[in-house]
C-alpha cells in the first residue's frame, strides 16, 4: 500500500521501438505489453524481452485469458491469439476501429469498442447478443469481485455472470434533465 515497486528494469529506452498502449498479465512473473505497430513485450519476472509477432497492424489491446492464451487486439478489429512466440491471427477484422478494451469474464473475452460488445471464444469472435441499450455502453471494461462493468460515453452496465443490468442512460438522464 502506497509503496511501489518497479518491476523492471523496463525494454531498452531509446531505440524507438516501444509503444504500449495496453497490457495484462497471468501473474507479476508472466506479464504482456503491447502497442504501436507490432510491438509485444514479455516480462519474465526478471526482464522484458521483445516477442516476435506476425504483424505490424497497430496494437491497441491485450487480453491473458483464463484458456491459458493471450488476446491480441489490432487495427479494423483484427485478433491474434497466442502466447510466447506461438501466434495465430483468429480473426480478420473490417471495422473502423480496434477493440480498445479486452478482459476475460466467464468463459471468454469481451471486447469492446464504439461499436458495441464482442464475444471471443477460441477462436471464434462474434458480435454479443446483448440488447442494444446495453451494447450502446460499450467503452472500457473492469472485472473484480465477480461481476464485469463495461462504461462508456452513452452510459454503463453491469453483467452479474447471468445477465445484464443498465446502470444508466447517457439518452435517459437527458431526457429526465429536460423534464
């Protein structure tokens, strides 16, 4: 507690090749960066070590799933799957945008972006069945204590491991404003 530790040192500063945008981890020893064009770094719990990866797409999210694989997030909504040197593109997207936020809940990833929510499971990824006033909550999304929250410009959402609930409604709270 307010005491914090570097866990490092960091990848080699000035060489031009960094670029984190996201990271996640399976535990302090065994910890993914990744960002820019291609750029994933491996923290072994005693140094970073740059990943060969099989792209230069833009990185904008990363995901290590409960599966034991981590989640690659890149430009038009492309996904890559793997872990260590071993990487698969599962998924060609052809959106606009990335996934700006991956996390595991459940069974699978979730993933989100102005757009709305996707399911990936495997190495399926599938727009989610959720209804709309809730997809329309899509932005970040944090797990913890069971429940997975997903906040965005137009409002924010909780999934119990069950179902949904709506916390609020950008479109709602204006309306009840102009009352």
């Amino acid at each position: 507690r307010n005491e914090w530790q570097e866990i490092g040192p960091l990848p080699p500063e000035g060489l031009g090749e960094t670029g984190f945008d996201d990271f996640d981890a399976f535990s302090a020893s065994d910890i993914y960066a990744a960002g820019g064009q291609g750029d994933v770094w491996h923290y072994d719990g005693q140094a970073w070590r740059r990943i060969p990866f099989p792209s230069n797409m833009w990185i904008e999210s990363v995901c290590c799933g409960q599966d034991g694989y981590v989640y690659i997030g890149a430009q038009s909504g492309s996904v890559f799957r793997g872990r260590g040197e071993q990487w698969k593109l599962i998924h060609k997207g052809e959106l606009s945008l990335p996934f700006k936020d991956m996390v595991w809940f459940g069974d699978c990833v979730h993933a989100t972006n102005d757009y709305g929510l996707w399911l990936i499971r495997g190495e399926h990824v599938s727009e989610s069945d959720a209804p709309v006033e809730i997809t329309n909550c899509a932005g970040n999304l944090s797990v913890g204590d069971g429940v997975m929250l997903m906040a965005g410009a137009y409002g924010a959402a909780l999934h119990d491991g069950t179902g949904w609930t709506r916390l609020f409604s950008l479109a709602q709270l204006a309306r009840e404003a102009r009352k």
